[in-house]
C-alpha cells in the first residue's frame, strides 16, 4: 500500500513539474505577441516592435542551420531599402552569440540578428525551427511558415511586398506607371489644352495639364 501511495505522489509531483506543451503559432489575423530579442553584439534590449512597417520574423537554429543567414540575406538585400520594411532573425540558441557572430561573419549577412531567449520562443510558439512570421502594419499576423525551402521564403517576399504596395506612398516611377496606365484604359485622362484651350482630340478642357504628360515629366 505504501508502495502505490509513494507511486502516486511521484506521478503527481511529474505532472506538476513537467515542462508545459509548446502553444502554437500565432494565427493568422492575430495580433502578435509581444518581441524581445537581445542583439548578437551587445546587451539585452527592451521590447522591440516596427510599427506602422511591414515586419519579417524569423527564429531559426544557427547549430542546426549554419547557412540560414544566407538565404535570409537575399531576401533582405532586395526589401531593405523599403522604408517601410523590417526583419527579425531570432536564433533559438540565447547562449549562442558566438555561434550567431561567426554564421554571419561567414555568411557575409548584414540581416538584423539577435538571440531569442525561452520567454520569447514560448511567446510565439517556436517548438521547432524553422519559424517565420510575417506581420502588417497594423502588427497583425499575415503569414506563417515552418519551413526555409527557396519556394517558401519566394512567397513570404511576394507576400511582403504586396503588403508593403498596399501601405506605401506612389513614387514618381510607380504614380507614372499608374497613371498611364489609367490613361490607356480611358479613366477621363486628356491631352494638355492647345492653343484656346482646346485639346488635340477637338474637346475643350480646363485648361490644366493633363496628369498624363504631368506623371510623366
């Protein structure tokens, strides 16, 4: 009887200290939880968060996956110069800075780097790496992916970059493009007014130019 009393006890003490199941990712439309990632170079930092930008979170393992950096990196180099854009690349090892230095180093990665501590990989699920996240503007989940394959980081960037489309400003080159595009599909653009005001086709006009020939200067 003492034998199954001490079984008992033991069994409950296993359940009460056992590590709790990692949750899940966060869902898709949900608001992302709070960040706090220490750089690779110096000391831990408060809570980090882009707001307003198009943010990429990526937790990844530098022992298991030295050459991560690497395929971060070419997505990084063709989105870092939107100003709109920012991107995380959290290393599950918090002991790892080293590591994380030299995978850099030999990666020749400028990518944004830091060390994820356990509170932060819990926070956001990352039971395996793998983990990318991607956020909107608003710091809502867009997407979430648990794999690096080429065919899966191609479309976290193309679905980055709609997001970024959809929140940015028209640059002279895009507001050209898209004006003539406008133009060509006949949404009420003319030709500058001629002499009299005239337009070339015949029709009179305010006698402003015509964004057309205006986007295009």
């Amino acid at each position: 009887m003492a034998a199954v009393a001490v079984t008992a006890l033991a069994a409950t003490a296993w359940l009460r200290l056992r590590p709790a199941p990692m949750p899940d990712p966060p869902a898709v439309g949900s608001l992302a939880p709070l960040l706090k990632l220490t750089p690779v170079d110096s000391a831990p930092v408060g809570p980090l968060g882009a707001p307003g930008k198009v943010t990429w979170l990526t937790f990844w393992s530098v022992r298991s996956d030295p050459t991560a950096l690497a395929s971060l990196e070419a997505v990084w180099g063709r989105l870092k110069d939107r100003p709109r854009f920012a991107m995380f690349a959290g290393a599950v090892e918090a002991d790892g800075a080293g590591l994380v230095r030299s995978a850099k180093s030999a990666a020749g990665a400028t990518v944004p780097t830091y060390l994820a501590d356990p509170a932060t990989r819990r926070a956001f699920g990352v039971a395996r790496p793998p983990l990318h996240v991607l956020l909107d503007e608003t710091g809502r989940v867009a997407e979430v992916a648990t794999d690096s394959s080429p065919a899966t980081l191609e479309r976290l960037r193309r679905r980055a970059e709609a997001l970024l489309e959809a929140i940015e400003p028209l640059g002279k080159e895009r507001l050209a493009s898209a004006v003539t595009s406008a133009c060509r599909w006949g949404s009420g653009c003319t030709a500058s007014a001629g002499p009299g005001g005239a337009s070339g086709s015949g029709r009179r006009t305010s006698g402003r130019s015509s964004p057309c020939r205006s986007a295009s200067a």
